[in-house]
C-alpha cells in the first residue's frame, strides 16, 4: 500500500506495517523451510511455542490445527501443498470452524457415518 513501510521477513517475503501488526499480534511469523511430510515423524506436532496451536496430520498433505485467533479457538481443516522452495503452505481447499461449529459437526457425527454406510 502507498505510504506503508515493508518489512523483510526470515523466508524473504517483505509484509507491510499493517500485516505486521496482524502478525506481531497472533505471535505467528513465515516458517523457515519445512520439513517433508514424509519425514515427519509424530502426527501430533506443536506448531509453536508462543501460539500454543496444534496440528495433527489427516492425510498426506492435510492437517486439523487448533488454534486461537482473536481470543477465539478455532479447529482448521485445510490441505497444503509445497511451494517452490519447499516451504509447507496452506492452500485454499479447507475450513475454519469455531467451538461451536465443531461441536455440532461432533453431535452429527453418527449420521453422517450413517449416509457414509448408505453410499
């Protein structure tokens, strides 16, 4: 934007002052290079220290993350693909769900194993 100052990050992207201010806020920062998938060796892994989220590996290139975000914890269903560096990335396949979301979707849960079971 005209008139805002860039700031250089640890993968090289430069974000402007307001994105630094979202970022600075949710304590999350650009990861340096992932490690692949395939060596990933827990499926519970602690995205970091200072946002206390958690992800868990569902499939190859899809993760559940708990999280909070603005003093509300969400659960984020995405998938993610490897960039050109291969740095791990969320792609735009997914959902974020609030408490509440999750728990219905838990409450449903037996129906939708039953309309699983019918098809």
């Amino acid at each position: 934007t005209p008139g805002s100052r860039s700031v250089p990050s640890s993968t090289g992207a430069s974000f402007a002052d307001h994105d630094t201010g979202v970022l600075w806020r949710l304590k999350v920062w650009p990861r340096k290079r992932a490690v692949a998938p395939q060596t990933r060796l827990p499926s519970l892994q602690r995205a970091g220290v200072n946002t206390g989220s958690v992800s868990l590996q569902i499939g190859k290139m899809r993760y559940v993350r708990v999280s909070c975000f603005k003093g509300k914890v969400l659960v984020d269903i995405r998938e993610f693909y490897a960039d050109k560096e291969g740095d791990m990335k969320p792609g735009r396949k997914g959902i974020a769900l609030s408490a509440e979301q999750w728990n219905q979707l838990k409450e449903i849960v037996p129906e939708i194993d039953a309309a699983v079971k019918k098809l």
